[in-house]
C-alpha cells in the first residue's frame, strides 16, 4: 500500500484520512497532513531537526501526543516540519515512537500560511488495523 492523507469535507473544521503499510509511515502521514492544513508544505526545506518521542499502550493516544507535539513546536518555535522519519514499535503491551522531524521556521516573507490549528481533538479520532496496513482520521480544529 502506499502511503497517503486526503482531505474530507466538512463543515467548520478540518478532516483528514491516512492509510500506510506501517504504523511509522501512518505517522508520517498524519504528520504531513497536520502541517498541510496550515502551511504550503512544498516551500518548506527540511534544514532543521527535531526529535519528537512518545510512549503510551494506546496507538490512538500516541498519535494523538504526536500530532499534538507538532502543534506544540509550532507555537513555542514557529517551526513547521515538511519531512518526517518514524518508527513505532510494540513492547510489552506499549507503543514506542521515535521520529525525526525535518523542516524550517515560519518566514511570513516566504511562506503561504494557510488557516491555523488550534488544537487536535478527540472527535472521530480512530486509528485501526486493516488488511492492507494501518488507518487513521484525524478532526483539527481551526
């Protein structure tokens, strides 16, 4: 399968779907998808790094502290990440998260800005195991 995020309809906020073969590139995805919905993610660079980690026995809570983390960077660091290298392992009933995220400071001057998000809610949140691989939806609000 390969790794994907589409925009769904709806009314007030922002709606998005991911499907991957693995529960690192389902990550990435949501990750990519987070910074779409506020910035033009092609005129991003990849020129800083971060690393963002996380442990939880919930895999919707662990993507849920990611996503959020994104939002928390980008807050405190106007840093917006167009790149991303996860991994996430199961070890004795938990989920581990280790990732690399790649991407440079907002420059108004440079960069589209889009809508901003004001939080990652639980609403329609899933994260499930398919036979191809790995689904999430994700809900923002802006």
């Amino acid at each position: 399968m390969k790794a994907n995020y589409k925009f769904l309809e709806h009314t007030a906020d922002e709606l998005f779907v991911a499907e991957a073969s693995t529960l690192g590139e389902l990550f990435e995805q949501c990750g990519l998808a987070v910074e779409e919905v506020q910035v033009n993610l092609k005129q991003f660079s990849a020129e800083q790094k971060r690393e963002i980690t996380g442990e939880n026995e919930n895999i919707e809570y662990l993507l849920f502290d990611f996503l959020d983390d994104l939002l928390f960077h980008k807050d405190s660091e106007r840093i917006i990440f167009s790149k991303f290298d996860c991994k996430v392992t199961e070890e004795n009933g938990k989920y581990k998260l280790t990732c690399i995220a790649y991407g440079e400071k907002i420059d108004p001057e440079k960069h589209e800005q889009k809508v901003d998000i004001k939080a990652i809610t639980m609403h329609m949140f899933e994260v499930k195991k398919t036979d191809k691989g790995w689904y999430a939806k994700v809900l923002v609000d802006i």
